[in-house]
C-alpha cells in the first residue's frame, strides 16, 4: 500500500502498569531502575516453578472511580483485561487533553465521535477459575468424568447469562468505544505479544487514508491468572523464582539477551494511546512532540508449527523491521535507540537477537537497547504498546531509561547490559516485538521538530 501523505503523531500516552497509571509513575521507576517484580499473593502458585509477577497494585487502579457513574454497573462484566485496557484509554485521552463522552457527560467533544477510531491488541482471556469451578463440578458422568453432554444440560446453568461478554477478546475496544463514543472503524487484533504495535499499524493506516482524524490504539493483557501461568509454563517461559525471593533477585532472574537467559516473570499492563493526524492536533494546539514515522510486520516460519520456537537466523523478524524503516523513508543508520520485546526467555530473544543483527549490521554493537521486561514484567498484547509508550517517552524527553539484570550481552553484540538511566540525543527510535506464534510488529518513531 503506498504511503499516505496525512501523518500520524502521538498525543496522549496511557500506561498502566505494576507502577500505577499514567505516564508519571511510570517514567520515575524506569528512570531509577526500580522493578515491579513481587511476590506472587492473589492466588496459589506453589505448583509453578515461578512465583512472583509484576501486578498492578491494587490501591493503584479501581475501574469503577474512572469510568461515568452511568457506566459502573458494567464494570460488572470486565474481565481483568478489559478494566486494563478502559483504565489506559482514560489515562490516554486525558493526557491528550480531549473531551469525550467519557470524561464529561454532556459536553461537546473535542473531536467528533464519527471521526475517532479505536484499535486494541488482546489476548485470549482465559476465564476465572472459581467461575468455572461449580458448572464444572455439575458437568460429571456417573464415574465423575467430565461429560460434554452434562456441560450442556447442566454445566453451562451455573454460568451467569453475561458470563461470556467478560472474556471475549474484542470486549476490550467495546467498552471503550462506547466509554468514549468513538464511532470510527474500530478492530480487535489477537497475535500474542505484538498486538498492540500491530494494533497501533493499523491505526496509522486508518487516520493516514483519511478514515479517522484520531485513535485509540494499542495493547492490554493480564497474564496474571492460573491459565495464563499454565501456558507461559508449557511454552516453557518462565524463569524458575522460588517463594520468599525478593522482588531485586526476582527481578535479576529476567535477563534479556543474557547469553545465558534463564526465563521471564509475567506481568499485567494496559497501553493505550492517541494516535491523531497532525493537522488535527495542530489545529486544537495539541503538544505533539512524537511521529509515528514507519510500520512494518511479518511472520515467522516457526519451526515447531505453533510458534514457541522461532527461527533462529531471525530473517522473518529482520523483514519486519526492515519494512517499517522504508515505510519511514529512513536507514538502518539512522535508528538511535532500540525497544525490543526481550523477554529474558532464551530462544526469543536469540530470534530478535539475529533479526536486529540481519537489520542494522556490526552498528548494531552501538545502538542502545531499553529493556522493560526486568522492569515490568512479560505483559502479553499490552507489551508492544508498552515500547511504543516509551519510545515516545524518550525521545520527548531526549534520555533513556535505567536498564536491570542483564550481563554479557556483548557477546551477542548488543548494548543491554544493565546501567543507569542517561541523557541521549534522539531523534529515530524503533519499537520492536515478536511473540508466541510467531507475529512480527515494528514501529518507527520520530522527533517532530
């Protein structure tokens, strides 16, 4: 598709992470190297070999006290995921400085519903355990086996009727479409860690064809439950992080590109942001400091058919990368900094190890890399959106944040190991992530002036 002259920047970015919501708390933990890894507490890990995460604290983030008082009674049906990605989109439009019908009942918007959009990244959002527990217990043969026919004619009965509307993937961009009445195209993208950039791809492309004026765009996933721990540990993921360690060794465990990389610890995040042609924002005098300048995606050839190894030469990764600097109109040379997925699991981050070699050559040796995984946990479809924040985030403020635990990377000829947060002079930053089952997503962000 050729390339829309209509250009897209950054207005408001809404993170929500195991640090708080909003951009604020965030940027001071990542600026002085602090983690939020801790002790896994809301449920019973004992049978997991890793037991700590990084969650949003709790007196941190309540849904209901974000969203209008006409809307509480359907906080009721928001799975975790869904009240991840509501509270990023109200930190996000609330930064971008817009008036929706989500943040003031009645009033004029700033932009026009019709000319808004929404896009968000999710992941299969697996249900509660505990609301499951009693249709199964009802769903057994006479020998106490589980009876497809009983889950029919008994189980499902000790389901609430809305019981499904908490946990399909595309309830994410619907209650924030209705919260905020935004009546522009709207999609929901399901491809593990790299939805929310690719979520935020399709967004440009939207405002870029002149569809939409804004968007809320990117990624919210909460791993943070028995299923989600139970595929990340058959996927073989996690780090081994025995009860009682402290949150600094818990942190230290997760280790990007360390040659010899042991695992990750998972971790919950909504991210959404702003995304708003130029001259929308110029015009209503939005701070717009950030371009989204490039997007490109791929596809793995994963050797194992359902996409938890990669391949290992890293040229389907590479090919991503490489399509979203010549949708940027710019060179490898160019790119400044890079964040990349860099989960601390061995056999991804070699895969993105490769891809960033193919793409950038021995500069590559110079290139600094953020790493928020130490940090923030492996947080599934918000991960990628999570890059993307950041990257915004230091290029508006020309530096770049602490980085944790890593050792040895330059070996794998890669500047990750862990220093302190530094001033730098950005102009291009490359927001990169791969992910089970093998999806591809980068995004090229750029300084406006």
């Amino acid at each position: 598709m050729p390339r829309s002259s209509r250009r897209v920047v950054i207005t408001g970015s809404g993170p929500l992470t195991a640090f708080g919501l909003g951009m604020a708390p965030l940027w001071d933990a990542l600026e002085a190297g602090r983690t939020g890894i801790g002790p896994i507490e809301t449920m019973d890990a004992s049978g997991f070999p890793c037991a700590a995460w990084a969650a949003v604290p709790a007196p941190a983030f309540d849904v209901r006290q974000i969203v209008p008082k006409s809307y509480r009674k359907a906080t009721k049906v928001m799975a975790r995921d869904i009240e991840l990605a509501v509270g990023a989109a109200h930190a996000a439009v609330t930064a971008a400085g817009l008036v929706t019908k989500g943040t003031a009942e009645g009033a004029a918007p700033t932009i026009a519903p019709a000319r808004v959009g929404c896009h968000i990244g999710a992941g299969l959002i697996p249900a509660d355990a505990a609301e499951l527990a009693a249709a199964l217990h009802t769903s057994r043969d006479a020998e106490g086996n589980f009876d497809i026919g009983e889950w029919g004619r008994a189980g499902m009965q000790n389901l609430t009727p809305l019981w499904l509307l908490k946990y399909l993937p595309n309830m994410l961009a619907c209650h924030v479409t209705i919260i905020h009445d935004c009546q522009g195209p709207s999609n929901t993208i399901t491809c593990a860690e790299p939805s929310g950039a690719l979520s935020i791809g399709e967004s440009m492309r939207v405002i870029g064809r002149g569809d939409a004026d804004a968007c809320l765009s990117g990624g919210a996933e909460s791993k943070l439950n028995t299923m989600g721990m139970l595929r990340q540990h058959f996927a073989g993921r996690l780090a081994a992080v025995p009860p009682g360690t402290s949150a600094s060794d818990a942190a230290a465990r997760v280790r990007p590109f360390a040659p010899d990389a042991c695992g990750t610890v998972l971790g919950e995040a909504g991210a959404i942001l702003v995304l708003e042609a130029m001259e929308s924002a110029a015009a209503r005098g939005a701070n717009a400091t950030v371009e989204l300048a490039g997007f490109g995606a791929s596809q793995c050839a994963c050797v194992d058919t359902v996409g938890v190894d990669l391949s290992a030469s890293g040229p389907d990764i590479a090919a991503a990368i490489e399509s979203a600097l010549a949708d940027a109109g710019i060179a490898a040379r160019d790119v400044d900094a890079i964040v990349p997925l860099g989960m601390g699991h061995a056999p991804t981050d070699a895969a993105e190890a490769a891809a960033m070699r193919e793409a950038f050559g021995d500069r590559l040796a110079s290139i600094p890399l953020v790493t928020l995984t130490p940090m923030l946990g492996a947080c599934g479809a918000g991960a990628s959106a999570l890059a993307v924040i950041v990257a915004a985030e230091c290029i508006a403020r020309q530096k770049l944040p602490a980085r944790l635990s890593t050792a040895r990377s330059g070996e794998l000829g890669l500047d990750a190991d862990a220093c302190p947060s530094r001033s730098a002079e950005l102009r291009t930053v490359l927001a990169l992530s791969t992910g089970l089952g093998g999806q591809n997503a980068a995004v090229v962000l750029r300084r406006t002036s």
